[in-house]
C-alpha cells in the first residue's frame, strides 16, 4: 500500500492499530457488512482522515491477506529448502502454520471467508501465492512417498488432508487456552504419521528429530513473523 506524502512519525504506528482494528472488524461483522464509518468509529478518526491511512476499503483487505500470507510463504520456503527428513520438514512447516494461526486469529478468519473480496491484481497474487504453498506441502508429502516412508497416496488428496486438518484450527483455538501451537502440530503430525505411513516402514521419532533440529538451527524460529522462540537446547 503506497504511503501518502508528507506523513508524521507516528504515521505508521497508526496505520498498523487501523490495520489491527479493521481485521478484529471484519472477523466478527463481516468485510462486505462492515463500513468505513463503522472503522472509522472505531479508531476514532473522520472518513477523510481514515482514507489518509489506508487509501480505500479494499487496501486494508489486501494488507491484511499480505500479513498472512507474505511472511507464512517466506517461512515455508526456507523450511522446504532445509537439509533435513521431509517428515522433519513437514513437522516444522505444521508448526509453523499454526503459529501464524494462533498469532493471528482475526487475520485468518478473514483471510479464509472474506477472500473473494479482493479484485483484479491483488486477487491473482493472493490466489497464486495460496498454490505455492499448497504446493509446497504437496511436494514434501509426496518426497515422503517417494522415500517410503508415507504410502502412495494422490498427492492433492494427501494435500488437502494436510491442509483442512490445519486450516480449520482458527475457528476454535484461543491463545493461551489449553492447546498452543506446537502441542497441536505434535498431534496433527502424529495422526498425520500413523495414516500416512506405508505398511511395514519404521517411522521415525519425529518429535525427538524435529527438537534436535530446532536446538541444531536456533536461527530458524518457526514464527514467519519471529515472535515465536524455538525450544531452549537441553542442559
């Protein structure tokens, strides 16, 4: 979103609260259903001063589809590209997904029903980035497969597996409620694990490889957006 000239220095601080406020918004009313005057009452700002921070209505839907996506993808990259066991690199990467998801609830549901909002441009480049990591995940999936340690399976299949076991969690999970984000992928992985594996082939102790690993890359926090600290290294 191209800033306007001649803003002050709180400019950007305001922004991201306008940004904040608007995704909080349109997770519990709707972004169709949700007025710029309805978020302008809510910041406290005139229609006029609002448009000065965010452009237009559909600005704020494409920042808060980027927040999402933009740091989630990097991340997925760099753990694709890891010198390690794609059942590792899967569990790293579910970790991770669900990270972003408990980080930024709001944001995710927005981000799963209000979409099809967006136009032209910034929808191709929401829908293009969504098939990377779909086929990202598909490719791990499928190295498994092709190591033997995951029995054939259709590769979209497995993929949409993967993903609605993951995908569905921000319409339950509560920040420091019960479950957190790496107590989920531990169970979503092992169920993953238990279905997926080929018959006869000896799985291995992914917690224990996936911790070692952590404790080996401590430059590699599985957050996109690094807030997340991986596990202390064992004394």
């Amino acid at each position: 979103m191209p800033r306007p000239p001649g803003h002050g220095p709180d400019y950007q601080v305001r922004r991201q609260k306008i940004i904040d406020t608007a995704a909080e918004l349109f997770a519990r009313q709707g972004y169709a259903a949700t007025s710029v005057n309805d978020l302008g009452r809510a910041v406290g700002l005139a229609k006029g001063a609002l448009y000065y921070y965010i452009g237009s209505k559909e600005n704020l839907l494409i920042e808060i589809q980027s927040r999402v996506m933009s740091p989630l993808l990097s991340r997925a990259r760099e753990i694709v590209a890891l010198d390690a066991d794609p059942l590792v690199r899967l569990r790293l990467l579910s970790e991770s997904l669900l990270t972003t998801i408990f980080h930024r609830l709001d944001h995710i549901w927005v981000y799963e029903h209000d979409y099809r909002s967006l136009t032209g441009d910034a929808l191709h480049t929401l829908l293009g980035q969504r098939a990377e990591f779909e086929r990202l995940v598909r490719g791990l999936l499928t190295e498994a497969v092709e190591r033997g340690a995951f029995r054939a399976m259709p590769p979209r299949l497995a993929t949409l597996q993967f993903l609605n076991l993951h995908n569905h969690t921000y319409q339950w999970a509560k920040p420091g409620g019960r479950w957190d984000a790496a107590q989920l992928s531990r169970e979503y992985c092992d169920t993953l694990l238990r279905g997926f594996g080929a018959p006869g082939a000896v799985l291995p102790d992914l917690e224990e490889k996936a911790a070692a690993f952590k404790r080996e890359r401590p430059d590699l926090p599985l957050d996109p957006e690094a807030e997340w600290q991986v596990d202390p290294p064992a004394a």
